[in-house]
C-alpha cells in the first residue's frame, strides 16, 4: 500500500527550562541500579495514522526531533511492531506483545495457560466397587479391588500376605496363589493409582497396609459390609 507524502511543518521551539529543577529519582528503579533510558508503547496502526492525515514514519521522526531538542545527547532507536492482519486486540498491547514487553509477556501467559486442575484425590466406594482417581474412574479388576478393599477395611493395620492369600483366593479360583502372586497384583494396583499409589504401603517383611491420605475418600454402603470389623 503506498502512503501519499505529507507536508511537515517544522516542530515548534520548546521553551528552555529557566531554572536548574532538582533531579528526581524514578521510584521504579530499585537501590544501585540507574535508568539508562526508557521505552514509549506507541499503539498506532498505519490506517488510523493515513486518517490522521499523517503516517507511522513521520510520527517517528517527529518525536526524535521532540527528544533531540529536550536532550541534545539522547540517542533513539524506533521499532516498528508487526502482527497478523485481524489479530484484534487493543494497539498498545500488541505493540508491547511484539516488542516483548516483559509485563506483557507474563500477562499473556497468565491468559494462555489455564491454571491447573484441582486434584480430586482418590474414592473408594466399597458400595459400587470402584475407585476414581481425580474425577477418572481406575479400570482395576474384581481382584485389584477386593484387595484394595480388605486392606482399606482394616485401615492401619498391616496385613501379612498369608492372610491376604487365604482370604481373597479359594478353591474354585483358577489361580493358584503364594506370596508372589500377593506382590505381583499389588504392584498392578498400585500402577493404577498412578500419583496416589503410596496409600498401599509396603511394611518389610511383613505385608501391605492401608494408609489413608487427606485427598483419600472412602465410601461405603449403608449397611456395613460383613468384611468390615
């Protein structure tokens, strides 16, 4: 798109400062530090700039003359900031957005990222026989969670695997279980409670317990279970 020339009149003098002021120290700039200069968000697009009767490069060139005669020796540097045709969004924030304004910056990733979910924490519901992790039901099997749940019915006491083995198996199961068989499934259990898996605990040389969490839920039937002592 090509921008029709435009008349610039020169700037008018800026009055000199008559008197010495006290210089003043900018409360933004923290103990042994010192300003070395500072950054102007200008949010001008070049259509708004065209109906002004003017254009992007003239406003630049306007403002260095403004600095020039305020402060011989300051030295400028413009950037022009680009963004997709349609981004939307108010001119100054692009701006600073593309220019990578840190405090822009943090804002637009504080939109971006959603915060993180609550954890739902873990539900034992004895009564329907199943377990949800966070909202997600855990795909235990019938095993998984009747030794989920004899150990959860007998909270803080340790369970020897004997007993585990001799409750939980019978004759007319096709398995034929021992000690490692007790292992084996409670190591599948605990990979399904992913981040929750440490409520089965291990007590050496002994067995396994039950270890109730603050985000640990247990539900149960309004009957008590004929398990539960």
């Amino acid at each position: 798109m090509s921008i029709a020339t435009i008349d610039r009149a020169p700037l008018a003098p800026v009055p000199p400062i008559t008197e010495q002021a006290e210089p003043r120290r900018l409360h933004a700039v923290p103990s042994g530090t010192e300003a070395r200069g500072f950054a102007l968000y200008v949010g001008l697009d070049e259509f708004k700039a065209l109906e002004a009767g003017t254009d992007l490069g003239h406003v630049v060139e306007q403002l260095k003359q403004l600095l020039a005669q305020l402060v011989p020796s300051s030295e400028t540097y413009a950037a022009v900031a680009l963004a997709p045709v349609g981004a939307g969004g108010r001119d100054v924030d692009v701006v600073r957005l593309a220019l990578q304004d840190p405090a822009a910056l943090a804002k637009h990733r504080q939109v971006e990222e959603p915060a993180p979910k609550p954890r739902g924490g873990v539900i034992v519901d004895i009564s329907r026989k199943r377990v949800t992790l966070d909202g997600q039901a855990a795909a235990l099997t019938y095993k998984e969670f009747e030794l989920l749940q004899y150990l959860v019915l007998r909270e803080g006491r340790t369970i020897d695997r004997s007993e585990l083995i001799a409750s939980l198996w019978s004759a007319a199961d096709d398995e034929i279980p021992n000690e490692r068989t007790i292992d084996v499934h409670v190591r599948r259990l605990r990979s399904k409670l992913g981040d929750f898996e440490d409520i089965v605990r291990t007590v050496r040389g002994v067995g396994y317990r039950f270890d109730r969490h603050a985000d640990v839920s247990i539900r149960q039937a309004s009957t008590p279970s004929p398990d539960f002592f």
